[in-house]
C-alpha cells in the first residue's frame, strides 16, 4: 500500500554556481508532521517552492498521493491541494481583502462573464470568521490594513 502523501526523489536546484538541493529525497506520509530545519542557505525555501509551484527543480522527480506531481504554477499546485504559507507579507496591494483571499480562483464567482463582487464578499467573510477574524471586513483595500 503507498501511504507517500508527497514525495520527492533526487531533487536538485542550482542558481547559477550555488547549488540549492541536491539529490534530495524526502517522504512524507499522510499523517505525518515534519520540520525543515537547517541554517539559512540550506534548500528549506527552495524544497518548499518548488513543491508549491513557485520554482521548477532542474531535475528529480515528485509525486503527490502516488501520482507524478509537476506543478506549472503556484495555481496549479493550488489546483492539488498544495500551497505554502510563508513568513514574509504575502498580499496584493490595490485590491480587496476578498480578492486577496480568493486570488487565482475568481472564476468560481463568475457568472456569464460577470465577478459576482458581493458573493466573492460573502466567501471571504465566512472564511474569516472561521479562523476566528471578525474585525476585519472583506471589502476595504488590503492597503488600508497594517501588518
């Protein structure tokens, strides 16, 4: 039975001279809870990255749930369930909070061409309140928010 919930097999990146990874081989199984830990510089953001569709690896393979896993975007990877929350301010300046919430995945509140700005709203509104923020309002400008 394969149990491998992602999987990454000889896993290499470079950036010019640098090498990032090299051969990495990481299992994880469904279940499992893992750390990257390891001095800055060490491929823990670039493991991450790549696996969230945000780089490509030069070579190596991964799968998600036993399937080959190559995301083409950070979309796609969020297209499989898989995305990564970083440490640094990840919002988009001049739009809503809605809009931030559900950026790359408007067309579920598109209707005959037409962003269902409201039902967006209301989305947004229930997926902040169910992680507990209730003084934040969907519709102002994520700008008008500080860190």
């Amino acid at each position: 039975m394969n149990d491998s919930l992602c999987k990454t097999e000889k896993l290499c990146k470079s950036f010019g001279s640098t090498k990032a990874l090299s051969d990495v081989d990481v299992t994880i199984r469904k279940g499992e809870i893992h750390g990257l830990v390891g001095e800055n510089g060490s491929g823990k953001s670039t493991l991450s990255s790549i696996f969230a569709g945000i780089q490509k690896a030069d070579s190596g393979t991964m799968t998600l749930c036993g399937e080959p896993y190559r995301p083409a975007s950070t979309l796609g990877a969020m297209d499989s369930g898989v995305s990564m929350v970083v440490q640094e301010q990840g919002t988009i300046s001049g739009i809503t909070v809605a809009a931030n919430i559900f950026f790359g995945k408007e067309s579920q509140f598109v209707k005959n061409g037409v962003l269902n700005v409201k039902k967006l709203e209301r989305e947004a509104q229930k997926t902040l309140e169910s992680i507990g923020v209730t003084h934040i309002r969907p519709d102002i400008l994520i700008d008008k928010l500080s860190f």
